[in-house]
C-alpha cells in the first residue's frame, strides 16, 4: 500500500452558492457538498471514510475505504451566531442563560416548583 499524500487546494467562493465539487483521482470521482455564503446554515466540513469520522462528521455518507482519497475536508471561515444587534460569538449563550433563569423563576409558582 502506498503512502498517503495529501493534496492541497486554495478556493475562494465569489457569490451565494450550494452544490458540490467533484474531485477526480485514479479514474475514481467523489463529491464534497459546498456551501458559501454568510448566512447561518449546515455545513458539512469533512467527508470521511473511517468509522470514527463518520461519527464525528456524519453530514455526508462516507467515502469508499478502498478508493483512492481517504477523506476531503473544507476550511470555512468562522460564523458569527450573534444575536442581532450584539455582535459577539458567545452572546448566544448569555442570553440563553439569562432567559432560562428568568423563566424558571416565572414559571416557578404556577408549575408549584418549591426548592
């Protein structure tokens, strides 16, 4: 068997797109799904063909274990999940919290909660 290589390739997207890109190795043709643009969508950033990585990436059915490319990965820029107006990566999060512990104390009393 011989050694892997990894192959490496700068692509930049220019407009709102979804499709795939179709990589072609030893007569064999895989695709990868592609999403570029900045809004908040599934992004599938590795496609696999090991067991473990199925797991941990399982957007995409696997690759073939006996083809020639043993995984296809995509590096995307990261998100902002802000909520609007607050533009921070955990503001998520905060406001989560805050309204989980403001509806826990509003919904105490009718829910006959006593702590």
């Amino acid at each position: 068997m011989e050694a892997p290589y990894p192959a490496h390739a700068d692509l930049a997207g220019r407009r709102r797109a979804v499709g795939s890109l179709r990589l072609a190795v030893d007569g064999e043709t895989v695709t990868k799904t592609v999403n570029v643009g900045e809004d908040i969508s599934r992004r599938s950033t590795v496609r696999p063909s090991s067991f473990l990585d199925q797991v941990l990436y399982p957007a995409e059915p696997p690759l073939p274990g006996s083809g020639p490319i043993a995984r296809i990965e995509l590096e995307y820029p990261p998100a902002n999940a802000g909520v609007t107006g607050w533009e921070s990566e955990i503001t998520w999060l905060v406001v989560f919290l805050v309204l989980s512990v403001v509806f826990a104390f509003a919904l105490k009393k009718p829910l006959g909660v006593t702590l």
